[in-house]
C-alpha cells in the first residue's frame, strides 16, 4: 500500500458503497469497504435457485446507453465494457395494462415516441400533453447534477413546480382522470404517494426510463463485480461477511471502527452506506447531537414489495423485453399499498430477465407486489428460516394470490411453472439492513422537506452518509449520490471535470 494515500472506511458494501469505493480508488485514495453479508452488492445481489440465477433488487435501469450519465460514470471508472446490457424493446419498453376496459398501454422509449403515445391514446389531450412533457423534461434540467453540472456554482432558486406533489402537478395539466393515471403508472418504481412524493422524483424517474430503459443481461451481479475490481486494483480491500459492530467517536470525529472479529481499524475519513437509523445502532449516540439523530430516526420509511421468483419449463413461455404493470382499474394506480389481506395485492410489476441477447422464450420472472411491512410485523423478531409455520402459511397464501392474479393474462401459466420461490419485507429488512425492508428508502415529503432530507455531511466532521436514503434511490439515484459523498472528499468541481470528459467519447 502506498502510505501516501488518502484512506477512507465504508461501513456497507451495497450498490452506494461500492460506488464510492471505486470512485475514491479511481481518485487515489485507499479504500477498505466492510460488509455484513457474505456477498457484496445490496441491490445487485442475486441468488440462484435449481441453477437458475435470479435479481434481488435491480431489475430494470436506464441511462447505460452511450451518452447517458450512467454509462458516463462507468467509463470514467473503466467498467463500462465489462457490462452487458440490453435496451429494452424501442416500441415497449414498459406496458400499462387495465383489466377493467381492456386497454394495454406500449410506452416506447424516446420523448417524441412516448409523447406521440399518450396523444394516440388521449387525442383531445394533445396539447396538456405537449404541456406535461415539456414541463416534466423542464424540472430534470433543473436538478444539475443529474445531468452531470456543478450544483454548488451558484445558489439556485427552483421553480415552483419543483417542489410541489406529483399528484398536484399532474393534476395541472389535465383533468381527464383516466390521462391522470396513465401519467403515474411508474410510481411503484419510487413509492410514489400522489400527495405528498415531490414531483421532481417522478420526473428524473421517468426521463431516466423514457430516455433508455434496459437490464443487465445474465444478471446484474456483474456490475458489483465490476465497482470491487476496481478498488481491488487499486489495492484496496473488501471485507464480505465482517461487518462493523462499533464505531468509536471522539470530539465529533469517527475515531475508529470495529469489525464482527473484533479488529479496529482507522481510516481519514468514513462513509456510511446504510440506513441512518442503523448507522446510528453502531455507535454512543449521546455523543452526536439528540436532535439531529432523533429527526433522521424518526423519517417514515416507503413501503415495501413481496416478490415471487418463478423458474419455467424449457421453452414453455414466450419472453418479453420490456416491464409488465398490471392493475384492475385506473383508481388503483397511487393505491396499491392501501389494500385489505382480501384484496392484496392491487397490481403487478413484473419481468422476464433476458440471460442472452437472443432470447425466445423466459427462464424466469420476477413478479414485484407492494406491501407494507405492517403486514409482516408479527414476524419482526423472527429470522430467516426459523419464521414459523404460520409464516410459511402466509408465504403459500401469497404465492398463490399472484399466481391467481397472473393467470387473469395468462390462463396456462401453471403448466409452465416448474419452481417457485417468495420473499417478503422481512427478507429485504434481513438481508439489506433496510429498516422496515423499505424499498426505496426513507420517503420523501414535498409538505415537510427538512424533515425528510439527509445530508451526506454529518454532524461527525470526517463522517458522511451515501446510499438510497440519501437524495435519490435506486441505480440512478444512487450513483449520483456517491458522487455528491465523494466529491465532499476530492472537490465536485474537478469530480465532475473528469467523469464529463468521456461524454465527448462516448
């Protein structure tokens, strides 16, 4: 190791670990990243059942493509040609379907295409479409770091859409409510609450899908072991399977961490990468500032999914390259976590990941069903395993509702069906350290931003915060936010210089 390097300590080895880890690897610095499960990755975790590999969380992203901000970020980091990615189709890259009239709804990828979309199916909506699109496109430019600019040039004022509620802002364009809930189809992908979620989530949300849609093709494990590989090769070290038990303070610093074997170790400065309520479980809170740890402990979290992975026959049922959203009618587009045990679950988000670029028929399918985890909270104590029967009753319950529900567009799919497989809150909260095995982290409220805002600087001078709790989730919201932790290190100005030169490459 070069003793001239800076040195950094990463308590969580998931997607916004290893992002700062390898970016602060690229920039130099020695990085050691500690990680509870015996696997690193978080979202881009996968499992493998009869042969069959299967996503635990990062199913569908965007922005891969030449020029996107993704595909910008890994060729900084040199991995975008490790990466093997497939755009979903160009005339589908998500389908909306009602039962109740029947109506399918093909979003093609492209503004011009998925505008031109929505007015075929709404042609007397045509000019509160143009509107929608125009205004949804105007919020994203507003957000400068999502399209790779310095947010710190000069203070911003946003617009007063920029803070108002999705619903709100939808609202304001039409007042046709079936056009309403078309344009929200995509809220399970951000637990989108119609009243309270700031619109400019959906909007980077659905820009990024509109713009790019694709998936990993055999698995999106590849991207994790892309970001190790380069820490790695910058000599720096991963821990999987030994997490951080302790975590020392000393006169507002992180003084050290201590390891499930019981090693110390030091670093310059620390990142936290996992929920702030569990970070805060790690160390002596009284001494950090009550108010502080209090406010961030006490920001609700979004809902959560139960998933069914289903393994098929041999050639027996035909893939399809884009995201499947089903519900029974279009009331039910923001209400999908308002459900009794007699009608869960609401809707269906599913896919069949491709495991080659020519695929005909589906190995699998991942099917996505919200659920709250007050649904499972009588299981809280429990662990993976040793739940009880009662809950592997529940589990058979909720298989078999889906597969009821699936069978309501495809009547034959049982025949096609040779293994099954289900996880609940309780596996997301066990195996993220998620708290309430909230998907999407903590939620945001447009009515109360200051309680529902996280800083990646925190009241520890050389302690800072990353990952889907932060800012923005998932696998853009993520990246972009271990840009804005790591450039609290290495300066965003000259972060932001390096990663924008291969915009003109690519």
């Amino acid at each position: 190791m070069n003793e001239t390097k800076q040195t950094a300590i990463i308590i969580g080895g998931g997607i916004g670990g290893l992002f700062c880890g390898a970016i602060l690897s690229r920039e130099g610095w020695h990085v050691k990243i500690f990680e509870r499960h015996c696997k690193i990755g978080g979202g881009l975790h996968q499992f493998v059942r009869r042969g069959v590999a299967f996503e635990t969380g990062m199913h569908v992203m965007g922005a891969f493509h030449p020029g996107g901000v993704l595909h910008r970020i890994c060729s900084y980091l040199g991995i975008a040609d490790k990466l093997t990615v497939m755009p979903a189709d160009d005339d589908c890259f998500d389908m909306f379907h009602i039962k109740s009239d029947g109506k399918k709804y093909r979003m093609p990828r492209g503004y011009e295409p998925f505008t031109a979309n929505l007015c075929r199916h709404f042609p007397e909506e045509r000019a509160n479409i143009h509107r929608y699109m125009e205004a949804l496109y105007g919020i994203c430019k507003e957000v400068r770091l999502y399209n790779m600019e310095n947010p710190d040039i000069s203070f911003q004022e946003f617009s007063d859409d920029f803070m108002q509620s999705v619903g709100d802002f939808i609202d304001s364009f039409t007042r046709n409510e079936q056009l309403r809930h078309v344009m929200g189809y995509c809220n399970p992908l951000y637990a989108g609450d119609r009243y309270t979620t700031p619109v400019y989530i959906h909007a980077l949300i659905s820009k990024f899908y509109i713009e790019g849609a694709c998936r990993f093709v055999g698995g999106s494990r590849q991207l994790a072991e892309a970001l190790a590989g380069v820490v790695r090769q910058a000599g720096g070290e991963i821990y999987a399977g030994n997490g951080v038990k302790h975590i020392e303070i000393e006169d507002r610093n992180a003084a050290y961490i201590v390891d499930d074997d019981g090693t110390r170790h030091c670093a310059e400065r620390y990142i936290s990468s996992i929920h702030p309520s569990q970070f805060f479980k790690l160390t002596d809170t009284s001494k950090i500032q009550r108010s502080y740890w209090q406010r961030i402990d006490s920001i609700p979290n979004t809902y959560s999914v139960y998933t069914l992975y289903i393994i098929f026959k041999p050639g027996s049922f035909r893939f399809f390259n884009y995201t499947y959203y089903y519900q029974e009618d279009y009331a039910e587009t923001w209400e999908h976590h308002l459900y009794t045990e007699e009608n869960w679950p609401r809707g269906l988000m599913f896919i069949t990941p491709p495991v080659t670029e020519r695929d005909v028929f589906a190995e699998k399918m991942i099917v996505n069903c919200v659920m709250n985890f007050d649904t499972v909270r009588r299981w809280e104590d429990t662990v993976t395993g040793k739940r009880g029967d009662d809950y592997e009753a529940f589990k058979r319950r909720c298989e078999e509702k889906i597969i009821r529900k699936l069978e309501e567009l495809f009547p034959d799919i049982r025949t096609c069906i040779t293994g099954l497989y289900s996880s609940s809150p309780l596996t997301i909260r066990d195996f993220y350290n998620q708290k309430e095995g909230a998907m999407y982290g903590v939620r945001k409220d447009c009515r109360n931003m200051a309680l529902s805002h996280i800083a990646v600087r925190t009241k520890l001078k050389n302690l800072f915060f990353t990952g889907q709790n932060i800012n923005l989730h998932g696998i853009l919201g993520v990246p972009l936010t271990a840009i804005g932790t790591c450039a609290e290190l290495v300066g965003m100005e000259n972060l932001l210089d390096r990663i924008n030169a291969y915009k003109i490459k690519t």
